[in-house]
C-alpha cells in the first residue's frame, strides 16, 4: 500500500510543479500589471419603467464585483479604467400561460438592460461601449411580485456585473 501512494506522489509531482510556477486567477481575470485604478460612476436609470433603488443597486453591485475580484482600487476621477452608462430597460412580461378557461401568466420574466460604456486609458483599444440584457423568469405563485422583486433583481445584477466584469478584464 506504501508503494502504491509513493507512485500517485511522484506521479503528481510535475502537476504540483506546474501548478506552483503559474498564477491563477479564479476570476479569470488578465489585468495588466500597470493598470491599478479603476472608476466606476453612477448609472442612471433611464428605462421606461423606474425602479426607485435600481440604479444604487447596480452601481454598487459592479463596484462589489470589481473590488471582490480584482487587486484595482477605486478611485472617482482620472483611473486607468472607467465605467459609466445607463439602464435602458427594466421589463416585467410573462413568458408562459396557463389555464384554459382562464389564462394567465405561468411564468414570468424580469429584464435588465444596461448600456455601458468603458474606457481602458492604458490600453485604448480594449475599451468599449456595448448594452448587456440579462433576465429571470419566476412565478407568481411562489409569492407577489413586490415580495420577489429585491431578490430577483439581485439575481440579474449578478448576472449583468459578471459579463460587464469579464468583458472588460477577461476578454470574453
């Protein structure tokens, strides 16, 4: 039995070597070196229906997502890296009916577009202005729309700041 773990040892040895000479970025997160900053302003909402505390919401959340996964700080003005934009869109609409006598809405759907627009003062050509429309389907019967709402908005603030992250640091 002694032999057997001697043989996995040795045979994880150039896995253990290789694993320790590189660096890996759990994000998958590539930010140069140089670039230490970053700024991020406030997000208007411009969508035709308003939710009063979306636009600190999605702020703050993408704030949150660069501070948890990047080594940048955050400063107000002047950063190597900037974002900024506006909510376009912010739409509740049912995705499923059911019922035959009385149809209704089975499942329905929470969408957040965002336009945003960001500027890489070190590397101009990895900047870029693009929208980002994430959603979330839920069901009315798990609970009113006002009981549901905090949460599902979270959920695609989530989803939104992931892609906004990736696409400005990971290239994706």
């Amino acid at each position: 039995m002694k032999c057997f773990f001697r043989k996995i040892s040795v045979s994880l040895l150039p896995l253990r070597l290789i694993a320790q000479s590189c660096s890996v970025t759990l994000s998958g997160a590539s930010i140069p070196p140089e670039m230490k900053t970053v700024s991020i302003q406030f997000f208007e909402n411009n969508a035709p229906l308003v939710v009063p505390y979306l636009s600190q919401q999605f702020t703050e959340a993408l704030k949150e997502r660069v501070r948890n996964q990047s080594r940048l700080s955050m400063i107000r003005s002047d950063a190597h890296g900037n974002f900024e934009g506006r909510i376009t869109d912010y739409s509740i609409k049912p995705v499923a009916v059911e019922g035959t006598t009385k149809p209704r809405a089975g499942l329905n759907r929470l969408t957040i577009s965002i336009n945003v627009k960001y500027t890489n003062t070190l590397k101009p050509e990895l900047s870029f202005e693009q929208l980002f429309s994430r959603y979330w389907d839920f069901d009315l019967n798990s609970g009113s729309l006002q009981a549901q709402e905090p949460e599902l908005i979270r959920k695609v603030n989530n989803m939104l700041t992931e892609d906004i992250f990736n696409r400005a640091f990971a290239n994706w």
